[in-house]
C-alpha cells in the first residue's frame, strides 16, 4: 500500500509539472556543483572546502566515480584539475580505491593531453604510476608526452612507457634515444629521475644510465647514480659500477660519497 501510494504521488507530481525529487547528491559532488556555479560566493566555498572534503570522502571515494569522471570533460580547466588530482592522489596514497582511477581510464586519456600542463600532468601521472600498471591504451600518449618541451610531462612519460608491460624493450629503446636526445641538463635530470623512480630492471636502460655518471652538471650526476641503481639486474654489476666510481680519480667528492652510501646498502644484509 505504502508503495501504490509513493507511486501515485510521484505520477501526481509530473502530471502537475512539479519536480521529482532525486537521490540526495553525496560531499564531493555538492563540491563540484559548486564550482560550477554562476555565483562568485558559491564557488570559493567549494573551492575553499574540496581538500579538506576530498580527505574525508577518501575512504569511500567509489561513489564518486561518476562525478569524478564527468569532471575529466568539464570546459573548465580548474574543475579537470580537481578531478585529476583527486584521481593522483589516489594513485599516491590510496591505492586501494584504484578501482576509481580504473573506471575515468578514457577520460584520463583524453585529458593526458590537455594542453594546461597541471591538468595534463596530473593525468599523466595517474595512468603512468597507476599501481595496476599502465593501460595499454595510454601508449601513444605516453609518446608524445615523452616528446614534450615540458620536462615534467616528459619525465612522466618516460616513466609511462618504462613501467608499460608490452613492448618493454622497444619503449626503453625510446627512453634511452631521449637521455640522448634531451636538449640540456635539467631534460636529461627529469628523464633520469623517470628511469629511477619507475624501478624498473632494464639492461638498456642500466647502460644508459651509465653515460652520464661524468656528466657536467653535477644533479645530473647524482641522478645517474640512483638510476643505474634501479635499473640494475644484477646487483654485482651495480656494485662494480660503484666501486669504480668510488676509486676514480676525477669522481667529485659528492659523486664519491654517493657511491659509497650506496655500496653500503647494497652489502647490508636485509
């Protein structure tokens, strides 16, 4: 009877061209309602509250998935960087609810080209780091971003391509020709600090690396460190590399003590 009735009062209120009530909106989609307002005050309360509010909905997140995947295709850049940067920091500290970053995959793609490079980047990141691996479908981004005259979105393109479970050989094969390639130190830092942050083993990548342990630029220098350290397979072949460097002549004393720290890890029992 209780059901008849409810039936019958929602037929009474379209026949009346009354509005029918809909599910209550959850936080973070009343937050995006927000900013998507035409009044001023409305939208800095949103903007003002969605850090704080992103935390607290953090641990049941999945219900916003929807909301979340319809920002990627906001026209407003801020609102696509919201979203993206939800979608990354799910990818940073709570891998758990992945499932979300799964579902906005097509949107993410889309966006990973944006051309507002906090947007991009934030996108980037998450298809490139995502703790799932890397969807195949974000391969051809993952090359242009590689090719890009901005070095973040270079570095998280080399990392897209390195973590990538396809094609492993020839996508280092194209990390590698861009250390080679890269127009000046602070290009060749970010590609290096892809190769070591990915911890990915790759021979091709691991002698790579290597040509750079004497480069000018001493930043350089120490990231070829930590790179070769990564990508290192064989861990006798890192220790020789260390060792050599820790006994050349022409090493800095910063170079030199780089590699005696990480001598000394790789010989500590674990």
């Amino acid at each position: 009877m209780i059901r008849m009735r409810n039936k019958y009062k929602r037929m009474l209120l379209l026949v009346c061209g009354l509005t029918v009530p809909l599910a209550a909106q959850t936080p973070l989609a009343q937050a995006f309602a927000g900013l998507r307002s035409s009044d001023p005050a409305t939208v800095k309360k949103a903007n003002d509250g969605i850090a704080e509010l992103v935390v607290q909905e953090l641990p049941t997140i999945e219900k916003d998935s929807a909301t979340i995947c319809d920002a990627l295709n906001d026209k407003d850049a801020y609102i696509r960087q919201q979203a993206t940067g939800i979608l990354q920091t799910i990818v940073l500290i709570a891998p758990q609810h992945n499932s979300v970053v799964q579902a906005c995959f097509p949107g993410l793609i889309a966006t990973a080209k944006d051309q507002v490079d906090r947007v991009r980047n934030n996108a980037l990141f998450a298809l490139a780091m995502n703790p799932a691996s890397p969807p195949a479908q974000a391969h051809d981004v993952f090359v242009i971003a590689l090719a890009s005259a901005n070095f973040r979105t270079a570095e998280i393109g080399a990392a897209g391509l390195i973590r990538e479970t396809n094609n492993t050989q020839k996508n280092h094969e194209l990390v590698e020709k861009a250390l080679e390639e890269a127009s000046d130190a602070k290009h060749r830092l970010n590609i290096l600090y892809a190769i070591s942050g990915s911890k990915v083993p790759s021979d091709t990548l691991f002698q790579a690396s290597q040509r750079y342990l004497d480069d000018s630029d001493p930043g350089v220098q120490h990231a070829a460190i930590d790179a070769v350290v990564a990508t290192g397979a064989d861990k006798s072949k890192v220790i020789s590399v260390m060792q050599n460097l820790e006994d050349s002549s022409s090493a800095s004393v910063q170079q030199k003590k780089h590699a005696e720290a990480v001598l000394n890890s790789l010989k500590t029992p674990k």
